[in-house]
C-alpha cells in the first residue's frame, strides 16, 4: 500500500512500502523533504510526466567500504593514472551528464528539470556532491550523490570511456573509508555493484544503522580537499 502525500512535511513508515519499495506518490522536492527521506531510508525516482514517487526498497543494495573490492587490472589502471579524479569541481556537468547519457534498455531520463534544480540547491547548501573523472583534461566519468553523517547516498554515475566511472567511485571509497565513512547506500542492485563488493541487507538493518551513522555530524561544504586525502591502491 502506498500513500499520497500533501504538502506537509512528512513520511510514512518505511515498512508500509509495497512489494516494490514504493512507498508513497506526490509531495515535493524541496531540501527539507529530500532531507528528511534519506534520514528515513527512503529516495525519489520517477519519469517526466509522472508524479514524485517515493522508494524504500527491501532488501537495500549497499557497499561497506571496508568490504570494497578492488580488481588487480582496476589496481594498474589507478596506479598508472591514466585518471585524474576530482571532488566538487563540476556538479551541475556531472548531473547533466548522468541525465543525458544513453542507457541500455532505459528511454528517457528520471532525472527530470525538477530533480536537477533540487539536487543543486542540495549541492549549493553542501550536501550533494560529485566525483569528476578527466582523461586528457575531459570529463569522461563521474558520479553524485547525497552525504549525511557518515554515510554516503549514491544516486547516479556515468562514464564514456571504459572503467571511467569505476575510478571515480573506486576512489571516492576508499577515500571515504579513511575519514570513517561506513555505509554507502547504492539503492538498488546493479551487476556493477555487485562486482566491487555491494550486497543486499534487509531494510530494517539499513534503517537501524542509518539512526547510528546520521548521529555523526555532516561533513557539509565544497569536498575539494578530499583529493589530499592519501589512499593506497
């Protein structure tokens, strides 16, 4: 069963998702709602045209950092530096990107103007960010997502070279298990994911960590200064 929401700044509880994970239709995106859905357990995602739809999926596809698997060939590749990454310094190219990038079997895009101004206004107030990926001074790979306590919210990544993407999170893991950064939520399940080391969690696991690592305080702001932070591949 799944609710529609008025303009009231509220969720259902999680459990009363359907069999899907959709929880509830309508609503807004403004930065006090976003908010409160991650704080929950809970994300939007939904197509041009549609109404805002809610998602707590169950199980919930995750990655511990400490469990991160790194590939011998993935190794060479970011030992070379064949990559140059970086934090924050394109955000709004980076969603762009992940919003117009052609996908096998999708049509379209679910990130929708709506989607785009909300997660730059997140950016702007220092909670969304962005892992760029440059070869030869162009962006060919990166991600963003949502930061709050100690955890990290995937929310889209792209790449037009091979393994472009898998650099850009590559890094931005393992430089985010050094500042104790634990859960990275990646939504729902994805082959990719899967072969770095996500895995599949019951919902009522990932909403009780989520009450632990959201008491840590934010690591709000411009994420620049992460690429000073020392990984060893």
């Amino acid at each position: 069963m799944y609710y529609f929401l008025d303009q009231n700044l509220y969720f259902p509880p999680v459990e009363l998702a359907d069999e899907d994970g959709i929880l509830a239709l309508g609503g807004d995106l403004s930065q006090e709602r976003l908010l409160l859905a991650y704080r929950s357990g809970i994300f939007p995602w939904y197509s041009q045209g549609d109404p805002i739809i809610w998602w707590s999926p169950n199980p919930r596809f995750v990655l511990y950092p400490k469990n991160l698997k790194v590939s011998k060939s993935m190794r060479t590749i970011l030992r070379q530096g064949r990559f140059r990454v970086s934090f924050d310094q394109a955000f709004e190219q980076v969603i762009g990107a992940c919003r117009h990038i052609p996908r096998s079997g999708q049509y379209g895009t679910w990130i929708t103007d709506e989607m785009l101004q909300a997660y730059l206004d997140l950016h702007h107030q220092g909670y969304a960010h962005s892992v760029e990926v440059w070869q030869d001074e162009q962006l060919v790979g990166g991600l963003y997502g949502v930061s709050m306590g100690r955890v990290f919210f995937g929310e889209s990544m792209f790449s037009k070279v091979s393994n472009a993407s898998k650099a850009g999170f590559l890094t931005l893991t393992q430089k985010l298990a050094q500042l104790d950064f634990q859960l990275i939520d990646c939504q729902v399940h994805t082959t990719h994911l899967e072969s770095l080391g996500a895995i599949h969690i019951p919902r009522t696991t990932f909403v009780q960590q989520l009450h632990h690592l959201l008491r840590i305080p934010t690591w709000r702001g411009n994420w620049q200064s992460l690429e000073q932070v020392g990984i060893d591949y």
